[in-house]
C-alpha cells in the first residue's frame, strides 16, 4: 500500500506504516492518501428499507468492491464508513451504538455543533453554507431538537418555544463508500456495477462526487485555487504498531509528530490513555468476525480498535470570486501606496491568504523556505524562531491558523509545551478536490467544484471541532482582533504585517459548505461483524 501523502512522489522519503496485525486489520484510507490512483468516485449511500434492517448488503460491496486494507498495494481501493444513523438503521445493538463517542452519536447538525463550526447561529444558516442550506447530511436526531409536529405543537402552547426545531436536509446519507481507480473512464464504469448491483437490497446512491488529484508534474496535487495540497500532515507513532516503509522504526518526528492513538483507536494517544471506541456485546457473531475482548469493558469485544472517525464536509470552492478579491485587494495597496508596494501582486497577496506559495512552500521573512533534500516543500520548521510576529508569513493565515505549531508560545521557554499543545489537536486529512479544473485565468463557468474534506480522528471535538472553533475560527487568535481565516471563513479582514507597515485587506466568502457530517471508519473485523447483522 502506498503511505505517502497525495502529494508526494517516490523520491526515496521514507513513510510510516502500520505493523502486523493491525495493517490486516485496518482500512488502508488511514495510512495512504493514493497517490497512484488519481480518479475516483464519493457514493453516498441511504438505506431505504423501512424499519430496521442489517448487514447483509455489505456481502455485495465486498464483491465487487472489497474494501481495502493496510498491508499491501492494489490495482484499486475502497474505502467506507457509516453515519451513526445508518449503524442505528442497519440495527447495531443499542449497547454498540451507546458506547459511540457524544458528537457522533448527535451528528455534525446538532444545534450547538453547527454553532462551533460556523454553520448556522440562531436558526439561521451563515453564510459560509451553500445558498438554501446544505444538501445532505445523515439527519440524525438532534439533541433537544424537536420535530415539525412537535415544533407546531410547541408553538400553539408557547411552553417549549425556546427549542429549535430538527434541521433535516434534502438528502439523508446512512453510509459513504469511496472508490480510487486509475482514470475516469474505469472509476465511472465501477461505480456504475456496484450502484446497480445495490439497489435490490434497499440501499441507495442518492449522491455523487467525481474525485481527482490531477497531480503535476512534480507529482503535487493542487487544489481548485491553485495551491500544493496535502502538505503537512501529523506522523503518527507508536513502537509496537508503526514502522517505517524501509523496514526501519519510526522515530516519533518532532514537529509533526503525534501518536497513533489520534488517529485510531485503542491505540495510545496524546493523554497517554487507550483512545476509547465503541464495543459490542460477546457474542457469537462478534466472536466469529474477529473482534477481540476489550481491555476494559468485561462482557464486550473491542469494535473500534483499528477504527477511527472520520470527518466529511463537502466544501464549494468559488474560484473566480477569489482570484477576483486578490486582483482587487492587491490594485488598492498599489494605488494607495504607491511608493512602497510594488511588491504586492496578485499571487503574493493570495500567498499571504494561505501562508504559502503556490508551490507549497512556506512564507518567512527571507521569502520562502527552501525544499527539503526530498525537493519537497519543507514541513520541519516552528513559527516561534522564524517568524514570530507572522512578518513572512501572516499570524492569521490559513496554514497558521490550521497548525500554530509553537508560535502561540508567549516566550522561548514554553516554545516545547504549546508545539506539544498543538499536536494533540492534530487531524489526518484524506480529502480529494472534486469538479472539473478551472481555465487559468479563471472565468465563471457555471462548474460545482471544491472539496470533499476528510479527516480521521479519535477524539472529534478535541480534534477537529477544536482546530475550526479555536483556531480557524476564532477572532482573537495569535494577538488578532475581529479576524477569522481568510481562506475558508466569513467574509472579513485580514492583517498582513510587514516592517514598518502593516496592511489590512478585506477578504470575501470563498468556500461554503454543501453537506457533511460525522463517520464511523470501521476496521476489517468491525466490518466484518457489520455484515453479520
């Protein structure tokens, strides 16, 4: 299996990998972002049988689509997770599904996660979502949230008015199944077969997405506004469960480093703790499906170990309205200081917006960083050191904002405790861009494109609910005042701080949400049990 990011080539670097047993027992999504498969299709999935239902389906996938696993390289892969309502809905023992983590459990369109996220404050969307309201979503029940004939009732009597009503969307999706090929014409074609070969047992592709990297040709896979993709990533360790693609042991990285517990569970993570998944009860089925005994919980088999949870969020990427407010912005400068910004194009101002250039490498005040003896762009480096004050590259950038490493440290002495602060809210992306390339220079064409964001975690409001309430988010950050990210939040400001001015630009809305929510990635044997039900 081919553990590099999707934008790396083979240039010799060695990557991590999972040890026996777990590279068996684990979905190979975890540790390969695929970079020899470049095509592939996103099914969502709804189960359509009334009531409750079972595995039995599955049989089906694992025909014409076996999901893959961790230990070796395929032709093509597979990857599938389910929504906590698709598990209730394919009839998990209550026990399973009450031992599943709070925030999957409610789902992503809760009312108070919409709130973290940026979503949706006081019944109304923000305008970071699609126009409408997202497309899909698992339509899980919302804590506290009342249905439509609840919500009229509630009205008549004024007793309950307080509570918001369900947010349902258009599309409900139970399951995400995700197939990598090797062009567009096989990928099609594939996920043609398993569609039609579904449908008889109740299960239903009620939503598509053509996904691509389109690499150049230095093998980095850029997404639609231009930028290398995929670049920094946490490198997970632990002695007894990683290794190194050379055979070797992997050493925990510095910078990046982070152990495998926040990427799979039962594995030790950043609390020095078992990153704690769900179970199942001891029975014969989960017995048969290789499920071990959990360490802990007497009378039930380990179901998450080797899992994960993984994050979707289908994010609609207005191309042309970026390059359009860089253009703008970087005229304006220009016409009011015209003395001292001859610097500032439309490249270096869209640079300042993601904290890097468009071929990857990281900004500083000397310029860029050089790339690494692998010629890819450098990933080992802290804020604190190099660019304290974000004069090369800008404290509220996208790439700050996403990974602050130390440079949130207020002095030297605590440079190690704040990089070690920000490991444990580290999140494993494995998102695709999705939607045809857009003519350069850009012009509206009327082409749905963006990104299919992933991302695995064990600990989802730790990790990933943290990164986009408290860093990409927050109007405060690092020192900053009214700001949130340039890149993927509201429309707003952004301060670009160079020696002796400082620049503040106005940025637009450029990605909107269409749809997500909260998955669980099973491993092989937690798949296998699915299918028994």
């Amino acid at each position: 299996m081919d553990q590099r990011s999707v934008s790396e080539q083979s240039r010799g670097k060695p990557s991590w990998r999972l040890k026996e047993p777990h590279a068996s027992r684990t979905q190979a999504l975890v540790v390969s972002g695929f970079a020899a498969l470049p095509t592939g299709r996103a099914l969502f999935l709804e189960f359509t049988w009334p009531g409750k239902g079972g595995g039995g389906w599955l049989q089906v996938v694992q025909e014409l689509a076996p999901v893959t696993d961790a230990a070796g390289r395929e032709e093509r892969a597979t990857a599938i997770s389910f929504a906590y309502a698709g598990l209730e809905k394919m009839d998990l023992p209550k026990a399973a599904l009450d031992s599943f983590a709070a925030p999957f459990r409610e789902g992503m369109f809760q009312e108070d996660r919409l709130r973290r996220l940026g979503d949706r404050r006081k019944g109304e969307w923000l305008g970071t979502v699609i126009e409408g309201g997202p497309k899909w979503s698992s339509n899980a029940r919302q804590r506290g949230a009342l249905t439509s004939v609840e919500a009229t009732q509630s009205r008549a009597k004024t007793s309950t008015g307080h509570r918001e009503e369900q947010i349902a969307t258009p599309i409900t999706v139970h399951a995400l199944l995700l197939l990598y090929d090797k062009d567009e014409d096989s990928a099609e074609a594939w996920a043609g077969q398993v569609e039609a070969a579904l449908a008889p047992h109740g299960v239903r592709v009620v939503h598509r997405l053509p996904l691509n990297l389109r690499p150049d040709a230095k093998g980095v896979a850029r997404e639609h506004f231009g930028f290398a993709d995929g670049i920094s990533q946490p490198v997970p360790f632990d002695d007894a469960a990683v290794g190194l693609s050379t055979g070797g042991p992997a050493e925990r990285d510095y910078w990046n480093g982070v152990p495998l517990g926040e990427i799979l569970f039962g594995h030790t993570n950043g609390h020095h703790e078992k990153a704690p998944g769900p179970v199942v009860p001891d029975d014969d089925k989960a017995q048969a499906a290789g499920l071990p005994p959990h360490p802990l919980a007497e009378g039930f088999l380990d179901f998450g170990l080797d899992g994960s949870y993984m994050v979707v969020r289908e994010l609609k990427q207005d191309v042309v309205a970026f390059w359009q407010s860089m253009r703008e912005n970087a005229a304006h400068i220009r016409a009011r200081d015209p003395d001292h910004s001859g610097h500032v194009t439309t490249t270096w101002l869209a640079e300042r917006v993601v904290g890097r250039s468009t071929k990857g490498d990281l900004l500083c005040p000397a310029g860029y960083l050089p790339s690494d003896s692998y010629e890819q762009p450098e990933n080992d480096f802290g804020f604190f050191d190099r660019d304290l004050h974000g004069v090369g590259c800008p404290a509220g950038s996208h790439v700050r904002r996403s990974n602050p490493r130390d440079g949130l440290a207020p002095t030297a002495a605590e440079k190690q405790t704040l990089l070690d602060a920000a490991n444990n809210h580290r999140i494993l992306r494995r998102g695709r861009k999705y939607g045809a390339t857009i003519s350069v220079p850009p012009k509206e064409d009327g082409v749905d494109r963006g990104l299919l964001f992933i991302c695995l975690n064990t600990d989802i409001a730790r990790q990933f609910e943290f990164v986009q309430q408290t860093w990409l988010l927050n109007p405060n950050f690092a020192t900053l005042f009214d700001e949130t990210d340039p890149l993927v939040g509201p429309k707003g400001r952004m301060t670009i701080r160079e020696e002796p001015l400082r620049r503040i630009v106005e940025v637009d809305t450029f990605v909107r949400m269409a749809g997500g929510d909260y998955f669980f990635l099973p491993s092989l044997p937690a798949l296998q049990y699915l299918a028994s039900l």
